[in-house]
C-alpha cells in the first residue's frame, strides 16, 4: 500500500514469503502459551500439553494477548489471500497484531497507556521499513527495469525519511519511560544488551542511508553493477535487522527491567 508502484507482479512474488510469515508467527504465538503452560506448574512438557494447564495460563494478559494476535494474523491471511479484502484486512490486522504486544511485557508497566502506544507505533514502523526490503530486492532484479526500481525505492527513501526519525524517537521515549535513568544502560546486564541492540540499529541506519545516498541515485542513473550493489546492500540490512530481533528477544525473555 506504501508502495503502489512496486505492482502486482512483486506483490505475488512476495505472496509465499507473506504466507510463510503468517504461518510460522500463528505457531509461535502457539507454542508461546505451552511454554509459559509448562512454566507454570514446572512439569516442563507434561504441563505444555495439560489441557487444564494451558486453560489456567490464557487467563490474564497472556490470553488476551494471544487471542488478539492470532485474531490479526488471521486477517493477515485474509489479506495475503483475497486481493479485494487486502487493504482493510492488512491495516486491521496489523494494527491488532502490534497491540498484543502492549498487553504484555515492559509495555505494562506505568504509564502503561503511553508505553502500549509507543509500541504499538514503533513495531508498525520497523515492519513497514523491514518490509518494504523485500520488495526493492526484487525490483532491483537484473532483469527488470532500474528505473522503476530506482522510482520506487526513491519514494520509500522520502518516506523512510519521516517515519524513522519517529520510530527512533518513539524507541528512545519508551526506553527513556522504562529505566528513568540513562547510566542503567552502563551499569546493568539489561543496559549492556539493550546497548548492543542500539548497535545492531545503528548499523541498520547506516545501510539505509548508504541506500538513499549512494545505490538508490547509481541505480537511477544506469551505473553498471549499480542493481547488483543495491540488493547487496539490502541483504546486509535485513541481517542487521536479524540481529536486533535477536537482541530484543533476549531483553523481553531473559533479563527484567532495572528498577
């Protein structure tokens, strides 16, 4: 929707890797609940498949959480599905899916209003940055025109331009609200982590402006090798953005906010 220029045809390339995404997040957030079943009474896997159990642990956030979610992917899939529900099923479904994530973890915490919001904005502007790299690889195929190639991922620069400036002061506000105090960043095992995050998002910066600077105006401009150099480019920043996942998965699993 961001993107109309990037057509039909790559939004049906783009079809399977949808599919696969929706799929694989429906399983987890299944396996999420089991996990925290199995935590619960501490009988590992016997308590993951205890019915009883598994009732016990959707009571709460964790259930609210998990309904909403599974409630946004399936729209999600709608979407992937049927080309006339695409655009209401996508906003609604996506925008359900990041507000589970305010049900549960550090966006609970006070204030929790701004906290849910705060993420909620921030996780819809990574997917849309994250998801947008896909699309320009496969503009930037060798064998299609560069110049539509080059036109649309000018317009997602312009773009990224607004809404990454938000994403990070939307992230630096939410941690900002969480520790109160910045030396919690240098004194605690969640600052060191959330440091290393901070990185990994540095790196992801410096691509994107590498991309808007220097591979996105050779590409318009026909330089030989310029396609090659771009989609180059735009795997090294999914694998940054690989490791900031990461990074955040090991802060809201292993490690509690410092008080």
């Amino acid at each position: 929707m961001a993107l109309p220029r990037a057509g039909d045809e790559v939004s049906s390339a783009l079809k399977p890797l949808a599919l696969i995404a929706i799929i694989v997040a429906m399983l987890v957030t299944v396996i999420r609940v089991l996990v925290q079943a199995g935590r619960m009474m501490d009988d590992g896997i016997v308590g993951m498949l205890d019915p009883e159990i598994i009732s016990i642990s959707l009571e709460g956030p964790l259930g609210q959480s998990t309904y909403l979610r599974l409630g946004g992917l399936s729209l999600l899939l709608i979407a992937a599905l049927s080309r006339p529900l695409r655009v209401p099923a996508t906003l609604f479904g996506a925008i359900m899916v990041t507000g589970s994530f305010a049900l549960t973890g550090h966006a609970t915490r006070d204030p929790q209003l701004l906290l849910g919001g705060l993420i909620m904005f921030h996780l819809l502007a990574v997917s849309y940055w994250l998801g947008a790299l896909p699309a320009l690889y496969l503009l930037a195929h060798p064998k299609r025109s560069f110049a539509q190639a080059a036109e649309v991922a000018d317009k997602f620069g312009k773009q990224a331009s607004v809404i990454v400036p938000m994403l990070i002061i939307a992230g630096a506000t939410f941690l900002w609200l969480l520790l109160e105090n910045p030396f919690k960043l240098f004194d605690t095992n969640y600052g060191i982590v959330m440091l290393a995050k901070i990185g990994g998002v540095s790196i992801v910066l410096l691509f994107a402006a590498l991309n808007k600077l220097k591979f996105v105006p050779e590409l318009a401009r026909g330089a030989p090798g310029a396609a090659a150099r771009f989609r180059k480019s735009l795997r090294f920043e999914v694998m940054a953005f690989l490791l900031v996942f990461m990074a955040t998965a090991v802060l809201t699993t292993s490690f509690t906010v410092p008080v």
